[in-house]
C-alpha cells in the first residue's frame, strides 16, 4: 500500500488528472442522485421568475418558463450520461470483438475486416452517428445506439494493433508450444495483455460520445421535451442568446468540462499505460 508520500507525489504529478476525475465525479452524482444536489422540479416552472440571470438563489438562471436552468442540467445528466455510457459500452465491446478476430486470425478475414473499417474511420463519427439515428428513429436509446456503432471502428483497430503486437510475445509462444489451444491463449494471454490501451481509448471516447449525444439531442432526435438532455437545453435556450446567454452558455460549458475532463483522463491513463 502506498505512503503518504507516494500519495502527496502521484496528486503533484497529476493534479490535473485528479481535477478531470472530481470533474466526472460531481457529473456522476448528478446522474444517479439529482435530489441530493438540488431539490428543485426540473419540469416545473415559475412564470414570474422567468428569464433571471443566475444568483444566489438560482445558480444558472432561470429560463423561458421560469425553471431553474442548474436544476434541469443536473436532471439532464441521467440521460445524457446513461446514453453516453451505453454508447461507450457498444463501441468498447464490439469493436473489441472485431479488433480481437480480425489480429487473431489474420488473412482475409483481417483484410477485409480492416478495409470496412478503415472506411468507417474515414467517416465523421458524428455523421455517421446522424446517418443512423436518421434510419433508427427518435430516442435517447436510439442515440446511444447510433453513437455506439459509430465507435466500434476506431476500438476495433486499436484492439487489433494490440493483438497482432501481443500475440508475437515470447509467452503466447511458449503457452501455444505447451499445448495450450488457441482459444484459451487468445482470452488468456492475449486479450489479458492487450486490453490496457483499449481501456485507456475507452474514456478519450467518453469524451466524444458527451458530445456526440448532446448534438443528436440539439438536433431534435433525442427524449422528448420537456424531459432535459444537455443538448435539448442549449437548443431551448439559443432563441434567447442575445438577452438570456446563460440558457445556453452553462450547460454548453458543463458539456466542455465533461468532455475535457474525460479525454485528459483518457490521455494520462495512455500515458502511465506507456511506462
């Protein structure tokens, strides 16, 4: 177990790792608790409070209606995040699965599996994202699939890179030569091993998919209204930028400091996954 010290120099060295993670954290608590962080209705309003700058009483202001605009983020986070990390999950473990068959069997397979690929990287994933929310339909677990789906490329080549590197390992060899069956080396030597950068890609992706879920919401294709979603909320509040900014400006700002947030995380976990 570290010491003190050890704990005094890891926060020194990564202070900005430690601030992304409270970060999440807090957007965390938001999701599974809201009551805890504000006791506020996110759906109710009131008429004579609407369009209040933020104060003391009301931290992000007050819409069109008069609700609280720090509620309704808050009890936007559920969705949002819920959405996120289902299209995460998607992305994670089918591209895992494609990167892991395609380096492990090699030939045809991986050459065509890595062509397909390559084109859907070629693809904005954002647009990609749309062309299949477009087909799906409306829905924040519409979104969340189509947000997925556009993710499994870019996992699929980092696992497979990882695979075609693991697999020539002195112990894949020597556990192949001790009459080990493939598939058992695959799960246990090669996946085991070859997992901590898809890890790491994994919150980077966290990231990309806040924001790909909240441009799908701003567009219209995620819950419907009044329920709140972050994007839902800077797109209620842009026909009130120029006397309201707050309406959009703060839950713009959360999604920033979420996506931030996740890709240095993302980023540092890349790197001490290097050392």
């Amino acid at each position: 177990m570290p010491g003190p010290a050890a704990v005094l120099k890891f926060l020194r060295e990564n202070v900005f790792a430690v601030l992304a993670g409270l970060v999440l954290l807090l957007v965390l608590g938001w999701a599974v608790a809201p009551t805890l962080f504000t006791a506020r209705d996110p759906l109710v309003g009131v008429p004579a409070q609407k369009l209040r700058g933020p104060s003391a009483e009301h931290w992000f202001g007050t819409d069109n209606l008069g609700r609280d605009v720090y509620t309704r983020v808050v009890h936007a986070a559920e969705l949002s995040l819920t959405a996120t990390v289902f299209a995460v999950l998607i992305g994670l473990v089918c591209g895992t699965l494609i990167g892991l068959v395609a380096g492990a069997v090699g030939g045809v397979v991986d050459s065509v599996t890595m062509r397909v690929v390559d084109v859907l990287l070629s693809i904005p994933e954002l647009l990609t994202s749309l062309a299949l929310v477009t087909v799906l339909g409306f829905g924040t677990r519409n979104v969340a699939i189509a947000v997925g789906v556009a993710l499994v490329a870019r996992f699929a080549r980092v696992m497979r890179t990882e695979v075609l590197r693991v697999r020539r390992a002195q112990y894949v060899e020597a556990a192949l030569a001790s009459g080990v069956r493939w598939p058992a080396v695959l799960v246990r030597h090669v996946l085991r091993n070859a997992y901590a950068p898809v890890a790491a890609l994994a919150a980077v992706e966290f990231g990309v998919a806040v924001l790909a879920v909240s441009s799908l919401s701003f567009l219209g294709y995620g819950a419907t209204p009044p329920t709140p979603e972050w994007g839902s909320l800077i797109s209620e509040g842009r026909n009130y930028l120029a006397t309201s900014w707050w309406m959009t400006t703060l839950p713009g700002l959360v999604i920033v400091a979420v996506v931030l947030s996740a890709q240095h995380l993302g980023r540092t976990l890349a790197r001490d996954g290097d050392r």
